[in-house]
C-alpha cells in the first residue's frame, strides 16, 4: 500500500523523523511512500525539494512530489489550504485505490490501528467560534444540518488526529456531491472562496468558514454516505509546548506539533538522533525568518 506524506519546508527535519517512525511501527505501508511537499512558497530556500530528496536517497521506494507542479493547486494562495486541497484531490495525484495519509509532522510512538475506522478526539472547544466556523463549512458543502459528529450523544472531533486511511472512491464521491450542489470544479470553488474570503484563515468575521478537510471527509462518509464506521478515540497524542516538554493529550501513541523546526530547535533534532546539516539548518532558518518578516507586512 502507497502512502503520502504532505509537508513543506517548516517541517523539514520533523518529516525526516514521520518517515522514520512509519518505518517502525508501519512496515507493510512504508514499502511505497510518496512525499508531496509544498514548494510553492519556499523562497530563499530554492533548493527545498533538492534537499528534500537528497536526505532520502537511502531509501528507493521514497518519491518526492512538488505541489508546484499540481495544476490548480499551485494556484492557492496559503500553504495550509494547500495542502488541505492535496488530501482532497489525492486520487488525481496518485495511482493506487487506498492510501495511508499523514501529516508531515506526525511522529509516530506506538502502532495506531485505524484502518476501517475513525480516529477521533474528545472535543471541549465545540462552542469556540474556530469551531463554529469549522462546522458552517462543513455544513454548507455538504448541505447537511450537522457539521460535526457524535458519540454517544458527545462531541468528537477526527481532525486534531492527522492520519488515515482514504480511498479513491470515497475522495471522489465527496468531490462529485460538493460538485452537483455547488456547480463548479472542486478546487475551483475553493480558490473562488479563498479569494472572496468566504473560506478565511481566522476567526474574524465569524459568519466565514475554516476549512476543514478532515471533518469534511469524516462527516461526508456518516452523514451523506451513511458508512458508520466505529470510533477510535485515541486522544491527540503528543504536542510540544513553548519549552520543548512533551504535553500528554491522550494515550501515549504519536506526536504532533504545529511548530516549525527553527522554534523547535536544532538540538532537539539531534537529540532524537538525527543527523543534521548545518547549511540546511541555516537555510531552515532564511526560509523560516522570511516568512515571519513576510506576516508581519
């Protein structure tokens, strides 16, 4: 079985680690992997994917893809809804019928056996306004009443669990209904919603949609395509705070952390034994400082 890894140069050293660890604890879908990394925006660091491979080389069956050069997509304007689209269309990017998709950043502890099922989370935030917003796009393109799921009667989410299992058919189904409502190309649609902020990357104004890609594909599997496969709740895994101290948000199965390698840090890296070029740290680092100095425009 092919798998995808999705990542961008923020989590270059971290996706070295991902790819380690589905190594470990995943050998039967490791046997073909797929990186699609995000060089769209990766400006001074003109040798991203270059390097990306490079740190590969000892393994064959790794193959780099560059979301550059995926037609419409490379036409987004932010790299998180790139890479959201990436999930969404995946079955027009890859061969194959069935793929293990993951995060980048996700650094697996233990075996998670999520195939056939849902990976979900607790939810405790299900009156934010981000979470609002999550389930009003959910609800508008899939024209359903309910934008998030229920166990028991409970709140959960699947989207703070950032792997899965996902089909051909299953991704093209969804892209056909959101289709046949909305009347437009998928990823049209959504480049119009970006552009016209119907679809925003905050929590301002609240009337707007976050999109979400897994919640979409979880609710379109229950609620439209009634498949209720069973829950998993395996908690959030593991995140890194400020300090670099590994916070426990469930069982002790994977970690994840939305911060960039530069905010983690060099050492960090090296203390989970992975070897570490120095002028691709620095280029980390232009990379990273660029678009910080980019956001604060």
């Amino acid at each position: 079985m092919r798998t995808a890894v999705l990542t961008f140069p923020g989590h270059f050293f971290q996706t070295q680690l991902c790819l380690r660890s589905l190594f470990e604890h995943y050998p039967e879908v490791a046997d073909s992997i797929t990186v699609i990394a995000d060089d769209v925006e990766c400006e001074p660091w003109s040798s991203y994917i270059r390097d990306l491979a490079d740190c590969l080389t000892d393994h064959p069956n790794i193959h780099v893809i560059s979301i550059s050069e995926i037609e419409g997509i490379n036409k987004c304007v932010a790299g998180w809804w790139r890479q959201q689209l990436v999930k969404l269309t995946l079955d027009l990017i890859l061969p194959d019928d069935q793929w293990f998709v993951v995060d980048g950043d996700v650094i697996f502890r233990s075996r998670c056996e999520v195939q056939d099922r849902v990976p979900i989370s607790r939810r405790y935030d299900v009156e934010s306004r981000w979470s609002q917003m999550c389930e009003l796009y959910v609800q508008n393109l899939l024209g359903i009443s309910r934008g998030t799921m229920l166990d028991r009667d409970q709140p959960v989410i699947t989207s703070a669990i950032p792997f899965r299992y996902l089909t051909r058919e299953l991704l093209s189904d969804l892209r056909h209904h959101v289709e046949s409502r909305w009347g437009g190309d998928f990823v049209d649609l959504h480049l119009a919603w970006f552009d016209n902020q119907t679809i925003v990357a905050d929590i301002d104004p609240p009337t707007h949609w976050v999109m979400s890609e897994w919640e979409l594909i979880e609710c379109f599997r229950r609620a439209v395509q009634h498949n209720e496969l069973p829950y998993h709740d395996i908690g959030s895994g593991y995140q890194l705070d400020a300090g670099l101290n590994v916070v426990t948000q469930g069982q002790e199965i994977f970690l994840h952390s939305y911060q960039r390698d530069t905010e983690i840090g060099q050492q960090w890296f090296r203390d989970q034994g992975l070897t570490i070029n120095d002028q691709t740290w620095q280029q980390s680092q232009a990379w990273y400082h660029d678009r910080e100095a980019s956001r604060s425009k």
